[in-house]
C-alpha cells in the first residue's frame, strides 16, 4: 500500500476510518493523520466517497484528526482519489 495515498477503512466493529495506511497485518491496520467518518451526507455509499467524496460537507460528522491509531477487524480498504480526499479532508472537524 502507497503509505502516501488516503484511504477509507471499515472496520467490523468500530466503524469507518480516513487517512494514511502506515502498516496491514491481517485485519489489523494502522493509520496515520486519521479521522473517524462518524456519519456523511453527499455520497450513497463509502465506494462513492472513496471516489467522488461528499456533496454536502456541512452535514457531515468526520472527527479530529488522531496522529496514529491501530484499527483491528478491517473488512475493507478503498483507496480515495485526489478529489475524494481533498473533499474528505475539506470538512470541518466535528466537536462536541
């Protein structure tokens, strides 16, 4: 994997993941400059973000950005386009 690219990850139990694959082992994944997409608005599915990112931006709920996490239970890995992830990280960090 192109440590350089974004990517979206869905893990079985602790929901989907944008950034930076730094290591694969299995289902376990560890990323970098990463983000949580908590709920989107703008693309049917995570294929469609992957590809096209979201149209409505203000609606969606994509956490701060975490240096590093380790993610287990990985059951996809879609690599994002320039334009998805310039439109991923174009939306505003959701806080409580």
């Amino acid at each position: 994997m192109d440590c350089n690219k974004y990517y979206i990850v869905r893990a079985n139990r602790a929901g989907v993941f944008f950034g930076h694959i730094h290591e694969r082992t299995g289902d376990e994944v560890t990323m970098t400059d990463v983000r949580r997409l908590w709920y989107w608005a703008g693309a049917a599915s995570l294929s469609q973000m992957a590809v096209d990112g979201v149209s409505k931006p203000h609606d969606c709920k994509f956490t701060v950005t975490v240096p590093e996490m380790t993610i287990l239970g990985v059951i996809e890995i879609i690599p994002c386009t320039d334009k998805a992830a310039s439109c991923i990280l174009g939306v505003m960090e959701w806080r409580a």
